[in-house]
C-alpha cells in the first residue's frame, strides 16, 4: 500500500512539473539591427572657368566631395570631358582652343554616385592687354533744340537752356498770364491729318500748363485746338494735345507756363513760384487716311484648347480653360531665369502672316498679383527667330487690362502665335493666376498711315544724331518710343562722365536701354582678338542692369552679364572668350528695366569710365 502511494506521487508530480513548463512562454526572437540608409554625395565648388592654351588647368582647385558615412571623398573624385582631355591629379594643360564640357563624378563606398557639371572655356594664346578705346567723356556735346524757342514776358522771372539732356525751364516768377513763360515752335507744317503732341515733363513742384495749336495762316488768334489746365506733377508723364487739320497750312505750337488758375474761387490753387520744369523729349503724330480692322480669328475656349503653357528655370505653370476664357495659373515662379521662363502660346488657328501686310490683336487678361512682360507674334516652333511683332505687356493685380497692338508684320510666319512671356514674378509674389480672354486677330485694311517723330533734348539726338559725333556714339532706347506705356530716359555729359537719367522706369530690361554704337556709329572690333569691356560707375540710388556686348544684325552676345550699382563707384571688367575672323560691328547694351525700377521715381547712373582693352592673338 505505501508502494502504490509512493507511485501516485511522483506521478502527480510528473504532471504539476509538464504543465509548470508548458505554461511558460518561449523568448521573442531578437530583430536583426536596421541598417541607416546610405546618404548619397555632394559635390561642391564645380564653376565654369576660362584658361588660355598652354596654362595649366587644375580642375580639383577648391572643389570638395563627402557624404555623411564615408566623410571626405574628395580624393575619389574623377573627371570626364568632351571633347577629351587627359586630366592627371585633376590637372591638364589643353593645347586647343575651344569649349570642353566637363562631368565631375564620386561613387561612395554603399555605390551612391554624384555628379557635377562645368563648361571649360580654352581661349587662344594672345599678347598683352592694350587700350582698343578708351571713350572721351569730355567731349564736347551735340544738341539740338528742334525749332523750340522760350518766351518770357516782361512781368515773368524765368529762364530756358538745354542742360542734362532736357530742356529745363527755371521759373522765379510765372508773370501774370499763361503766355508770360512759353516754349513755342513756329511754322509746323500741316497736311489734311489729325495730329497728336505729347510732351514728356515733369516739374520740381506740381504746376499747370497750357498746350495750343495756334493757326499762323489766320488774320487774328486762332487755334486749331488746345489742351488747358493740364496738370505736371514730379513725375514725368505725357502732357497731350490733340486737334485736326483740314488741309495744308502752318502751327505755332505752344507750351504756356506762366500763371494759371484753373479755379478764380481758390486763388491759391495756382502756379508756383521758384520751380523747374524739365522735358526730356517731345513725341509728335501726323495720322492721315483710314483703315478698317477685319477679324479673321476670334479664340473660342469652350472646346478646352486655344492656350498651352511652357515652364522652365525651376517654374510651375498649368493652363485650364472655363466657358469664356483661359486661366494660367502659376504655382511658382523660375529660381534663375527671367521672362522668357514662363511662356503662355495663345493659339491663332490656321492662319498664315505675310511680311509688310498690317496685323492687329486685342485680348484681355486679368491677374490676381499684376504682371508684367512680353506680347510677342512669332513662330510656335522658330520663336525668335522669325518674330512678326514684339510688344509689352503690364497689368495691375485684379483689374481687366486690354493688350492691343496694331502692327506690319516684320516676317513671314506659317504656325503664328500670340506668345506671352510672363517668367518675371510681380513684387512680392511667389505665385499667379492669369485669365485670357476676348481674343481676336486680324488684318488691317486702308491707308491709315501714322507718322512719328521724336524730338529728344538729349546730346547725339535720337536715332541718327550719334553718327554724326563718332568720338561720343551712345544713345538710349526708351519703351515709350514705340508707344508702350513705361520707359523714359535721357543722356549727358559733365565734367569728364556721362550720365543716363532713367525718369521712367520700364517693367522689363529692354524697355530701358542705354546703348554705345547704334545705326551709322557701331562699336567695331578687330579680328583675332579677345576683348575685356572695363566700366566703372554708380548710381544715385541701387540698380541693376544686364550688360550684352551683341553683334549687329542679330541676338548672339559675346558678353552676356550683370551690373549691380550702387551709390559708390565701382569697377566691373567683362571678358570675350571666342575670336572672330573678321572686323564686327557690336553695340554694348546697358539694359536696365525692372519691377523694381518702374517704382523708382527717377534714378542717375554716371559712368567715370569706358575703355575697351584687346588682347591679340598669337
């Protein structure tokens, strides 16, 4: 009996022990260590560069490599370039002349690789630098008042000269009437046309003026028209006059100045005293017979096509399209670039322009932020290169603007469109939405035909004169002269500089454009050279402007850079890097256009210096 009991026991405790162990959990297997990700490298300090032939090149100079596992990779770095150089320790020194693209690359040790990219730039070996030209800015200046003489009444205190490329008006005392100071110009000849004279001014404190078209072939007074009470503030804006000639015959234009009191109730509201009035040119239009405008396409969105976009330079841009009209929208603007960065293609149809035939186009568009840019009639595929018109474009944030132009067309074009280049961002914007809308393009048929004639105070005169002063060949170009709405400059020269006073400020580059060498005067430079263009200026307050050494004739920039002025004078040396193999005719474009400067009231910039240096070729 106690053997059986004994049995029972250990048997119970064989069964307690099994279930003790069964109920006991199995340790969680342990997870295998997650390896960080590999990060890939970077390359820094890679920057085109420019070597003469024979020097010896060292491509690795100030150039680095690492990642964050593998620390410094600089010494991993390898070089590629085409055409092929046989590069030693990141050094070569190239024989030939040319362009070299070079491929900069490191593989890190998980495989991740890196590249950079530059473009050496091998010029011919040449001689010395040597003074090519150096510019005289003491050179005496031709001017020319165009026929507009002053007139000052016995009971007025003012005098008129030609003085910083404008004709400035210094009035103590205006008299006692609006003909006590005047500006007048005698003998204008008439035809059967309507006439419009606009007259660019601004004064030193806001006054009034009176502008008459007075006819000089009738017995007693007699005016064909007049423009009273205009108003001239501190900005320089047109003053305008516009009245019709039956037939032949001859005007004294007038300009009156003196006192003017709009209202006899308010006897201080009224011209002041101790003030300047200041023109910096005078745009004249005869406009004679008629034309018809003839639409032959109108855009119609609702088939949801009629408008692409383009985006480059790091922007975003899409086009949709509701009943009536096109929206862009701009989710952001280029990083680097400029206006031609972001191009919206308004589509024409199936229609074909004839070079020398009249075009016109209107449309409207609306943008939330404002927009400023470009309106050009080209090639879809050619751009550029076969353009029919170039036209600007500026609308205010929110508010309906119509772009319109009337135009011959410049050169023939088989895929025509109406191309907005609008890459440039509104100030303090990083993105816009932009609605076309009412688009229509035609032919413009009959005989109108419009005559202008610019008659600037500036030294070297307006289009021709500067042929005529070869010591002194600079001129401006002004958005306003082919009747955009921004863009006024002028030019002199005092006491060794010269200066370029933008009163107006243009949106974009070209609509401010100060030029040396243009129509009968270019900037010719001698073959088999390398040319360094060397200037030193400053401005009266901070600006920029792009600096183009151009070909005439055509769009290919052997100098394609920046100027960042400020109020002290800086020197800036730019640098050719290919030779031509004959003499060329260059202009040297100063463009200056900019959101930021059409907020400027006015701006100066005085250029101490011009000299252009040439180095020979071997």
């Amino acid at each position: 009996m106690k053997k059986r009991s004994i049995v029972i026991a250990l048997l119970l405790a064989l069964v307690l022990c099994l279930t003790a162990c069964s109920s006991k959990k199995e340790p969680e297997p342990t997870a295998a260590p997650t390896e960080a990700p590999n990060t890939a490298p970077a390359i820094t300090g890679v920057a085109d560069q420019t070597v003469e032939a024979g020097s010896e090149f060292d491509a690795l100079a100030n150039v680095t490599a690492s990642d964050a596992e593998d620390g410094d990779l600089s010494a991993m770095i390898t070089i590629e370039s085409t055409p092929a150089l046989a590069f030693k320790n990141g050094k070569v020194t190239p024989e030939t002349a040319g362009s070299y693209e070079l491929v900069y690359a490191v593989t890190d040790k998980g495989g991740l690789t890196a590249e950079a990219y530059a473009t050496l730039t091998v010029t011919k070996k040449t001689g010395e630098e040597t003074v090519y030209r150096t510019f005289d800015f003491a050179t005496a200046e031709v001017t020319d008042n165009h026929g507009w003489e002053a007139k000052i009444g016995e009971a007025a205190q003012a005098a008129a000269a030609l003085k910083d490329g404008a004709y400035v008006i210094d009035i103590q005392n205006p008299g006692n009437g609006d003909g006590d100071v005047q500006l007048a110009k005698a003998g204008f000849a008439l035809k059967a046309a309507d006439y419009k004279i606009k007259i660019w001014a601004k004064a030193t404190k806001p006054t009034y003026a009176h502008i008459l078209a007075r006819n000089e072939n009738a017995e007693g007074w007699e005016t064909f028209g007049g423009a009273f009470n205009v108003r001239i503030t501190e900005t320089v804006s047109p003053l305008e006059l516009n009245f019709t000639s039956a037939g032949e015959g001859s005007a004294e234009l007038l300009f009156n100045l003196g006192r003017i009191t709009p209202n006899p109730d308010n006897a201080a509201d009224t011209t002041p005293e101790d003030f300047s009035v200041i023109i910096d040119k005078i745009e004249i239009y005869e406009i004679s017979g008629e034309e018809t405008q003839v639409p032959a396409y109108t855009a119609d969105f609702t088939q949801n096509a009629g408008v692409a976009v383009e985006a480059g330079d790091g922007a975003a841009a899409s086009v949709s399209f509701a009943e009536d009209s096109a929206v862009v929208t701009i989710d952001s603007y280029p990083t680097d670039g400029g206006v031609w960065s972001i191009k919206a293609n308004i589509a024409l149809g199936d229609l074909k322009i004839a070079q020398g035939k009249k075009y016109y186009y209107s449309f409207t568009i609306n943008a939330a932020n404002g927009q400023s840019g470009e309106a050009l009639v080209e090639s879809a595929e050619k751009s550029w290169e076969c353009r029919a018109n170039f036209n600007g474009l500026s609308a205010a944030a929110g508010e309906d603007t119509v772009v319109s132009a009337v135009f011959t067309a410049e050169a023939d074009v088989e895929d025509p469109v109406i191309r907005l280049q609008i890459g440039n961002a509104p100030e303090g914007a990083a993105a816009n939405t932009i609605t076309i809308s009412n688009v229509v393009f035609g032919t413009v048929e009959g005989d109108k035909e419009t005559n202008k004639t610019i008659e600037a105070f500036m030294p070297f005169g307006p289009n021709t004169a500067n042929a005529e002063n070869p010591a002194c060949p600079w001129q401006t170009f002004n958005g306003t002269d082919e009747d955009n709405e921004r863009g006024v400059g002028t030019i002199w020269t005092d006491n060794g500089s010269f200066f370029y006073r933008i009163d107006n400020g243009g949106t974009v580059d070209w609509h401010n454009k100060l030029i040396c060498g243009f129509g009968g005067n270019p900037l010719t430079l001698a073959a088999d050279s390398y040319y360094i263009v060397e200037i030193t200026a400053k401005a009266d307050k901070p600006v920029s402007c792009g600096v183009f050494l151009n070909p005439m004739g055509g769009w290919d920039p052997r100098v394609s850079e920046g100027m960042d002025l400020t109020t002290e004078f800086q020197t800036f040396r730019f640098a050719t890097t290919d030779t031509f193999i004959m003499d060329m005719d260059f202009e040297l474009l100063f463009q200056f256009g900019s959101e930021a400067l059409s907020k400027l009231d006015d701006v100066t910039v005085e250029f101490s210096n011009v000299t252009i240096y040439q180095m020979s070729v071997l």
